[in-house]
C-alpha cells in the first residue's frame, strides 16, 4: 500500500511539473496564430485598397479609350465631327480627372465608428463626473460649439464664455461644458467644395445639408428632410448610416447637420434623435442676433417643447 500511494504522488508530482512546459507551449502556440492573423489581416487591407485604386485606374483607362474613339471617329467622319469631337474631348477630361482624383488611402466606416468611440466614451465619463445632464444645444459661436448645460432647460450663458471648455459664469444656472462638435470639421470642408455659400433659408440649407451626407462624405445611403417652419423644426431620416450609433452625444452624422444649420441659419439648435427609422429632429431657436461687434446675444432662452419653458 505504501508503495503504491508513493506512486501516485510521484505521478501528481510529475504532472505538476509538466504544466508550466504546457502552457508555455501553448501560449507559443496562440502568439503564432495571432502574428499570422494580424499578417493576413494587413495583407487583406492591402489587396482591398489595391483593388480599389485598380478600379479608378481601370475607369479612367475606359475613359481614355471612349476619349480616343471619338477624336478618331471624328477624324474618320467628317460629317459627325463636331459631336465626336465633343465626345472625345470629354473622355480623355474625364479620364485625367479620375486618374488624378484616384484616392490613395481608403478609411473604413468600422475605423471611424471606434474613433468616435473613444471620444463618446470620455464625454459621457465628463458629463457623468461633474453632474451633468442637460440637451446639448449647438450654438453658431466662432466655428460652433454643442454646449450641455449644467440644468435642464437653463438659459444659455454669454456667448464669450462658450469658447472655454467648463463654463462657470457668476451665475451657476447658465453653467455647464462647451464642447468643439465633431461635425464642425466636416462642414468647413463642405463649404470647401461649394462655390458659394448655403442660403440662410431652412428649405435651402436642408436640403444641401442632406446631400452631403450622402453624396460628399458617403456617411448614409439615403437621406429624406422635412422643413416645418411654423414649429422651427427640421427632421432628416436617415437610411443606411455609418459609424457606429448615431444616438450617442455629438455623432458626427447629427452633429454635421446641426452644426451645418446653425452656421448657415444663425440660430441655436438642439437635437433629437431616435434609432428604427433614424431620425434626426433639429429644431431651432430663431431668437439669436448678434451684435455690431460680430458676438451673439442670447437675451432668451432657447425656445423649448415641454412645460419646463412655459411661463409662470
């Protein structure tokens, strides 16, 4: 009996030993599949933005080819050469422009979703610490600012005052934490591709506004806008939208309309936004002026929907 209890101890003990060998191995094991993954993963990347720029270039090519047959069929018909010529003449332009606008480096949608992540994540653990709950109210001051106040329904402080990150004017209702928007950035290159600027109009800024989306920046497939001037209110529904949730505080996407409609309009705008459809309500204050120094003036507070703002 003695022996055999030896035994056994003497096996426990052995295989006790073995396992750190064990693990080593295959904690090697794991660390080797995940080199050759993230090599596979890179190369992917690669091939995927290879192929991409192989289909500019592959266009512009046609292009070029369209461009050429119609400069010779001109030569060839001399009864047809003005339009061949014409043709011809916008192939070879076309083709130029694709080949020189061919992106070099593609983002995915998935790159942005996770950036913007990142800044959601500090501004909710911001707000979260200093007790703060208010609507974020974009306000058209320098190159805009989405401003969240300290109390719900609280008027908005001096304008002079939003160009610091913590607001904490003498009087502690008007306080709270101006933010720079994320769609600031994507509106000044808006105005970059148009010749002239947005009219100051609801029906025009919202319409051009939700091409953008689609047409400029790729960032939905679809956008439908409806202008309700007697309530101050704009609504977009949205199809197809990127970058991760769109009801997270500042996402690019509302962000770049509110921003935009702000600018463009001069007024003061607090969103809604709901998910299944996606709908993004902008509804404005339009008692904002500014002053003959180029600052704003905010004498009354943004005009709001529920029975907080109604008089006493």
């Amino acid at each position: 009996m003695d022996d055999t209890g030896d035994t056994e101890a003497t096996r426990a003990g052995q295989a006790v030993e073995t396992d750190p060998t064990t693990d080593a191995s295959e904690s090697a094991d794991l660390q080797t599949r995940v080199a050759v993954l993230e090599a596979e993963n890179r190369q992917l990347r690669d091939e995927r933005a290879r192929a991409k720029r192989a289909t500019y270039r592959q266009t512009a090519l046609g292009l070029f080819a369209v461009g050429a047959l119609g400069l010779l069929g001109g030569v060839a018909f001399p009864d047809a050469r003005s339009v061949l010529f014409a043709l011809g003449g916008t192939g070879v332009f076309a083709g130029v422009l694709t080949y020189v606008l061919t992106p070099e480096r593609f983002v995915t949608a998935s790159v942005g979703s996770r950036v913007y992540q990142a800044v959601r994540a500090d501004r909710d653990a911001m707000l979260g610490e200093l007790g703060i709950g208010g609507d974020p109210v974009y306000v058209p001051v320098d190159d805009g600012r989405v401003f969240v106040s300290r109390h719900e329904g609280a008027p908005l402080p001096d304008p002079a005052e939003l160009a610091d990150l913590f607001v904490v004017p003498e009087e502690s209702q008007h306080g709270g934490v101006a933010f720079h928007p994320t769609g600031a950035p994507l509106f000044d290159e808006f105005e970059t591709t148009r010749s002239r600027s947005v009219d100051a109009t609801p029906h025009a800024a919202a319409p051009v506004l939700a091409d953008a989306l689609v047409e400029l920046f790729e960032l939905a497939d679809g956008v439908d806008h409806d202008v309700d001037t007697e309530t101050n209110r704009i609504t977009f529904e949205l199809a197809g939208a990127g970058l991760g949730d769109p009801t997270g505080i500042d996402h690019p996407i509302p962000s770049f309309l509110a921003v935009g409609l702000a600018r463009s309009l001069d007024v003061t705008v607090r969103l809604e936004v709901r998910d299944d459809p996606l709908t993004v309500t902008c509804r404005y204050d339009p008692n904002w002026s500014r002053s003959s120094d180029g600052t704003a003036a905010t004498d009354t507070p943004p005009e709001r929907g529920d029975e907080a703002s109604a008089p006493a």
